[in-house]
C-alpha cells in the first residue's frame, strides 16, 4: 500500500530521449564519465523515483568497473604469457542502493542473508535494518525460508516484536525486507551487566512472554528463543526487550506462505540448549506453541542462575543423537540446586550481578520461581503451561505474593501466601489461634493415632486406583496415536501438495480425510491460497471446511468473514455473523472480543445481534491502553459506535486509534469510518479531508491488494468503498447533530 511520492515533473531531469531504453543507454553514458564517488549521487537526481531503471543502472556500472580491460587489445610481449586479474565483488558495500535504501554498514549475517544499517531517504528519512538473501543462497528452499521470515514479521504488531517496514526484490532479483533498527543486547547481559534484581529480572521476561503471546495469537512459533534473539534496547531511559529473528517461525495455521506449511520430517532446526525434546524427537508428531514455553522456560532458568538448564558445552560435544537423546530424558536440577552446589567463587559472582548475597539469592529463588521453571520445561509437553500468557500470569502472581498455579495446590501453602500479604493482621490472629491449639492437641492426637491405620488404606487404594487409571491412559493414548499415522501422512501429503501450489490435488486428498481437528492447517493453508489467487468462493470453501473440523478455529472465521462481504453474499455474511456470536460470544479474551465484533460489523448488523456485539466491545475496551492490542481495541470500539448511531462516540475511540503503533490497514479502516461519522455529524469538509487521509495509507485504485498475511486490508477496503459512497455521493444527506441527540 505504497505511493510514489514524487509525482512532480520538476523533480526528475528532462529528458532528451523518449524512449525508454535510449534513456537508459545515454544515462549509461553519462555516469561512467563521472568519477566513481559521483556516480550514484548523479544517478539518483537523474532517475528520481524510478528506482528499478537506478538499479539497472547501477548494476551495469558495477559490472562495466569489474570487467577491467577484458577487452582491450593485448600489448604484451609476443611470446609471453599476460595474467589479467578479474575481481569479483558480488556482495552489497557501503553507498549501494537497494531500491529506495541506501546502504551505511554491514550489521550482521545470518545463515541465508545478510544484514545491514539502511538509511531511508523518502517519503521519511531514517535508518532501518535491511536483510537481503546471500548470494548463491537463492534456491527454492532458502528462499522460502526466507520468504516465511519476511511475512512471519509482518504478521505482528507489538512493541517488543521488531518490525517489519518495507519488501521487495534487487535488481537481480533477490529477496529483501527492511525491519526496524534495533540496537540493543542479549537480554542476559543487559542483565548481568546493568546488575539487574530478580524481580527487574522477571519484569523484563513478563514483558517477552507477551511478545510471544502475541506472535502465538497471529498463528506464528518463533521455535529459536534465546538470548541472542532478544534483545534490550533503551526508550526514554526504560528498557524495552525486542525479539528478533523469526527466520525458522512456523505458522500453526499454516499461512506464512504457500511454501512453507509444512517442515520437512528430518529437518533439525532451532538451538539445542534452548530446543524442546519434541523439537529434539523430529517425530511425525509437528511441535506446537507449546514448544516456544519451554524456551522460555531455558530463558528464565538462565535468567536466575546464569546458566542454561543443559549445559551447553556437553550438548556441543555430543553426536547429534546424544543430544536428541539428552534433550529428551535428562531432568535438569532446579535453580535453586544448580545455584547452591556452584562453587563458592561461581555463586558469588552470579548473587553480585543479581545485586543480592548469595544465600539471600538462593532463598528467593527456591519455592515458587523453582515450581514455575520446572513447569515451563517438563519434558512432557502437556503438563507445561498452556500458554505464554499462563506463564507470564504466574511470573506476576510470584511478584505480588499471590500463590502460583505452578506449585501443587495445598492449603498450607495458600495460607503462607495469605500470611506474606497481611502479616500484621496475622500476627494477632496468631496468639488466639495459638490459644485454641494447645487446647486441641491432645484430642487431635487422639483422633489422628486412631485413624492412622484407616487413612493408610484408603490412600494406597487411591494410589492403586491413579496408577490404574495412568495405564489405561497412556494405552489409549498409544492406540490413538497408532491409529492416527496412516492419517497424519495423508495430512502431510495435502501440505506438500499446497506448498508446490497444487491445491486440486490437496484437496482430492482432503476428501478421503476423516473430518479431525489436525486437518484445520491444510484448509486453513488451502483458503490462503485461494485467497491469494482471487478465488473468493473456494477460499470461503477451505475457511468452512476448517470450523466444521475445529469448531473453536478463530482464524478461519475471521479470514471467512471480510470473504463473504466482499463477493456481496449478504445472507451468507449474515449467518456467518450469527455462528460467530454464538461461538465466541463468551469469550475473556480482550483482543479475540475486539476482532468479533470488528468481524460482525463489516456490513450492519441487526438490533438483537448489536446487542451482543456491544457487549463485546465494551468489554474487549476494559483491558486499557496498555493491553498490546489496543490500537485494534479501540477501533473496533469506535466502528460499534458508529454502527450503533453514536457518532460523537464513535469519532473520540477512532481518534484514539490513529496512532504510531497502528498498521497501514488499520489507519485506512480507522480514517474510513471517522470519515462517515463526521459526516453524519454534519461535518462535511472535515469528513471529505478524513477520507483524503485514509486514501493515503492505501492505493486510491479498488480494491486493495490481498494481504500476504490476513485479511484485514479487504476489510479496510470494504470500509473504504463505504465511506466514499456515502460522503462523495451528493445524494447522500446528513442530519444536523441537533437532531440526532
């Protein structure tokens, strides 16, 4: 959704040759007679923002400088033998230009691409962070990989996720995507050295879970946390934790890109001390967000020891089946036990960088912090927390004395924690209570010998009863997942199938798959391709055949949603709108009550369904403008309003909503319906500038393009045509605010 931005006559040079290859040649020309540091300001007044005809151009002139004297005739000494020496600089340097970007340093080099310190000169001026893909990397596989970075990225919009700002391709038609510039370090020696307490510590990991969180929600697995991937920068004196590096994410949907749904069965990816064992195991059984929680576990057990749970340096001399091995089976010590069997010298200095002594150290860290990191990395992915959420929610529970849901629930302990948060109330609650104990406990004793024998029978036919019911359990599980494999390859099969574009045969082997909650990715992936390929019907096809595999699918039913306005299926659109209702109606979820009732009022909605809708609304806006979703929050607030008739209401939320953290959708959808609401006011010349303004965000051509990524600029579009058809029509009549109060 970008525009030229010098669409002036005046700013480019006239040209003596209308045609557009003799321009190109007497361009040519004129720049090799320039000394080499004037070249690329020459070119960059002469080409103004034809940026493909500058790239040609300075591609041509780097090949002529490297081609030398090739060509010249040979004045050597008859009989003798000339070496001409040919240098070849294939790599990006400082002062080169990648469209509009002009190249300052190299900043970093990963395994398929290169990153450097970027400055944008137009429409603003800045320094970004390019990467583009290595040169004799560009093969399908790598690109893709690529391609699933660039789009994991721009799936996200949260202040600890860097960025993504701009893509496009080089002149030789490599990949690239600009991201913004964070300059910071690992979280781990921000930390240390910055001597950081335990609960500054836990502060800025809560701070990283919601990142996580949030990249969950958009369907994404980060699958590399680390340090190293997360890194700490300073806004206005606060420091700001960023993670970086979705290189090897993974959609749980399945919609990074039609190349990438699925992740070959051997393919070993991700950073063994930080890797979960179902990373390690390379099963046909995929990871999950769940995998992500375990390396947040390894993150917040390095956090309060300094050392990761496995040791790194016995991982690294290892085979790679030890390791797989190791991952999967060895229990790490708690941190309170790594710290207290450290030698003296070692917990000394690890208690200084905590700014603590080290045996106050240990007391803090031993109990709650032990029982939600072991949590975090139980080998068994079903007994860690569910969510990155879940994990932060109990790190912020320890902080306020609150008792954790990681630790096993006891009364004891919930009284502790009681005791901790009103200690002077119980200090004198104490000396009555101790009163009544002396008093009872000959009778308790009494009572407790008597029973003894009693309590011992019934607890080991409870114990014989849960080890009883664990068998039965774990056989059914190993007889469903028997069961399941034929299954799970015909699901693998289909994703190949849609990773090489082949959809009609995905879907002839979708067909013969029994209706399972795991088929939801392929149909998922199924309807992005549609989508991508205008086939609007087949894509509403996929998205309905993934709700009715997975019922709770709330992807698919907000991909469906923008779908069915846009080929004008109202009565679709409208029961589609009552099955989200009655789905999620209920939901506590801030940002999933904002994004169902943005999905339900595309097109109005009826009195009774409003009703519901509002409720949704209002209660998505409790969660406060800190809630990372809140730009969305508050639009989707204002459009209720607008729909419900509260004008005034309307434009104060969508006000609010046109902000720095707001995508380029989303300020179009925000201008759009400001734009209505003030011209229902009325407001007639400030509707008409609103509108101008939304038009800047996005093409002024209908419709938009299809998002790579989600559906919201269809949504946006939708909201556009609207607009423009009620404030541009001079049929269209507003009602003076007088009447309407």
């Amino acid at each position: 959704m970008m525009h030229s931005m010098n669409d002036d006559p005046k700013s480019s040079p006239p040209q003596s040759n209308p045609q557009p290859g003799g321009r190109e040649e007497a361009l040519f020309e004129q720049a090799l007679e320039l000394p080499a540091d004037r070249r690329n300001a020459f070119l960059e007044a002469a080409c103004g923002a034809d940026i493909p005809l500058r790239d040609r151009l300075t591609h041509l002139l780097r090949s002529h400088d490297q081609a030398g004297d090739f060509l010249e005739p040979n004045t050597a000494p008859a009989g003798t033998t000339q070496t001409i020496p040919i240098t070849i600089d294939p790599r990006e340097k400082a002062g080169d230009f990648i469209g509009r970007y002009k190249l300052r340093e190299l900043l970093g080099e990963g395994g398929c691409g290169v990153v450097y310190v970027a400055e944008q000169t137009q429409p603003v001026r800045r320094r970004v962070a390019l990467k583009v893909i290595k040169l004799g990397m560009d093969t399908a596989s790598v690109i893709a990989r690529f391609e699933a970075e660039r789009q994991a990225l721009a799936m996200m919009d949260h202040p600890n996720i860097a960025k993504v700002l701009d893509a496009g391709s080089t002149a030789t038609g490599r990949p690239y995507f600009v991201m913004e510039l964070v300059r910071g370090i690992k979280i781990t020696n921000y930390c240390d050295q910055n001597q950081l307490s335990t609960r500054q510590r836990l502060e800025l990991f809560i701070q990283v879970c919601h990142a996580v969180q949030h990249a969950h929600q958009k369907g994404i697995i980060h699958r590399d946390l680390k340090p190293s991937n997360i890194l700490v920068t300073m806004h206005d004196g606060v420091p700001v934790p960023k993670v970086i590096d979705f290189g090897i994410a993974k959609a749980t949907e399945g919609r990074l890109t039609d190349l990438t749904v699925y992740t070959e069965l051997h393919q070993f990816i991700g950073t063994p001390a930080y890797m979960s064992p179902e990373q390690a195991e390379m099963s046909a059984l995929d990871v999950d967000t769940r995998t992500d929680i375990y390396s947040l576990g390894v993150l917040l057990y390095e956090l309060l020891t300094g050392k990761t749970p496995l040791n790194i340096n016995d991982l690294a001399r290892a085979g790679v089946d030890a390791m797989r091995r190791t991952i999967r089976e060895q229990e790490p010590p708690r941190p309170s036990t790594r710290l207290s069997t450290m030698l003296a010298a070692d917990l000394t200095a690890v208690a200084k960088r905590h700014g603590a002594e080290p045996p106050k150290l240990i007391h803090l860290i031993r109990g709650d912090l032990d029982w939600i990191v072991m949590k975090a990395l139980e080998k068994d992915r079903t007994r860690r927390f569910p969510t990155a959420n879940d994990l932060a929610n109990d790190t912020q529970r320890y902080l306020r004395n609150e008792p954790v849901e990681a630790r096993p629930p006891g009364k004891f302990y919930r009284i502790q924690k009681t005791v901790q948060r009103n200690k002077t109330a119980f200090v004198a609650g104490a000396i009555v209570a101790a009163t009544l104990i002396v008093a009872l406990a000959v009778s308790i004793h009494l009572y407790i010998k008597e029973n003894q024998a009693y309590r011992r029978a019934l607890a080991a036919e409870k114990q014989e009863a849960a080890l009883r019911q664990q068998a039965e359990a774990g056989l059914a599980l190993e007889r469903k997942l028997r069961a399941m494999a034929p299954i799970m390859e015909q699901l693998s099969a289909a994703g190949n199938f849609v990773s090489q574009g082949k959809s009609a045969e995905a879907e002839e082997i979708m067909e013969h798959v029994p209706p399972l909650a795991e088929s939801a990715i392929v149909y998922n992936a199924l309807g992005f391709v549609h989508t991508r390929k205008s086939e609007w019907t087949a894509a509403v096809l996929s998205y309905s055949n993934a709700i009715a595999v997975q019922p709770t699918n709330s992807l698919a039913y907000h991909c469906m949603a923008p779908l069915l306005a846009r080929i004008r299926d109202t009565a679709a659109y409208g029961a589609h709108r009552t099955a989200t209702l009655a789905r999620f109606s209920t939901t506590a979820d801030p940002a999933i009550a904002a994004q169902v009732a943005a999905d339900c009022l595309i097109l109005p909605a009826q009195s009774m369904e409003m009703q519901t809708i509002r409720r949704l609304a209002d209660a998505a806006i409790l969660a406060g403008p800190t809630h990372p979703s809140w730009p969305f929050i508050v639009w989707a607030k204002g459009l209720s309003e607008y729909r419900d008739g509260q004008f005034a209401a309307a434009i104060a939320h969508l006000r609010q909503a046109l902000g720095p953290q707001s995508s380029p959708a989303l300020a179009v959808a925000a201008n759009a319906v400001l734009a209505m609401a003030q011209h229902q006011l009325g407001q007639t010349a400030e509707a008409r500038t609103t509108l101008r303004d939304a038009a800047k965000f996005g093409p002024a051509s209908d419709p938009l393009p299809v998002s790579l990524t989600e559906n919201d600029e269809m949504t946006a579009n939708l909201l556009l045509q609207e607009a423009r058809a009620l404030i541009q029509n001079p049929a269209n009549s507003t009602t003076p605010a007088s009447e309407r109060q």
